[in-house]
C-alpha cells in the first residue's frame, strides 16, 4: 500500500530499528515505547487489520507468532512474561491500519490495560 507508513518499513524505504526480518515478517522497535522492550511485529503483507484475515492469509498470523515467541526467547523475557497486543478498529485503538502486533516486555503489567 503506497501511503501507508508500516510497508514503507518493511520496504525499507523509511529507516528503523529492525530487530528480526525474515521473507515474511519484520520486527523493528517502537518510536514511542510503552515498556523497556516494545517490539512491533508485522507481517511484510498489507494486511489492514484482524478483520481481514481469512483462509488466504491466515498463516502469517501464524507465523508472526512464532517470530514474537522467538524474539521472547532472544530477548530474555520468555521466562519472566511478556504481553503481545494487536488493536483493531478506531475502538480497539488501532492507529495505523497495517495488521500489528505489540511485544511488550521488562517489567510488570497491570490489568486492566485501560
């Protein structure tokens, strides 16, 4: 998608912090961290949002599980926790409409979210 700012990272026409990258997916750090490790993961695909998964492109949610299980893993939080979240929709908070996913990690969290 020609406007939209995630593809623009993955293509790598606008510069990040890519953590993890793979044919599929990519990782790259937060602008605006909300923890001490804030990843965000997103499949390489324009994918506006959960609502548009369906039969066709249901395994790159797949597979962005296993890179956020990974980059647990590396980054030494498996162990201790972490909170994965994806907003979708304006209600669910979702502010860039490229299907993502939040790997929160380093210290507590508290529910309710807010």
């Amino acid at each position: 998608m020609k406007d939209c700012i995630f593809c623009k990272i993955a293509n790598k026409e606008i510069p990040s912090n890519i953590v993890y990258e793979d044919d599929k997916v990519i990782a790259f750090k937060d602008l605006n961290p909300q923890a001490p490790i804030h990843i965000l993961v997103i499949p390489k695909e324009h994918i506006e949002s959960l609502n548009q998964i369906d039969e066709r492109n249901a395994n790159l949610i797949s597979d962005v599980m296993l890179v956020i299980r990974k980059l647990a893993k590396d980054l030494e939080i498996e162990e201790k926790g972490y909170r994965v979240v994806n907003n979708c929709g304006e209600y669910g908070g979702q502010t860039v409409f490229h299907i993502h996913f939040h790997l929160l990690g380093g210290r507590k969290f508290s529910w309710p979210p807010g």
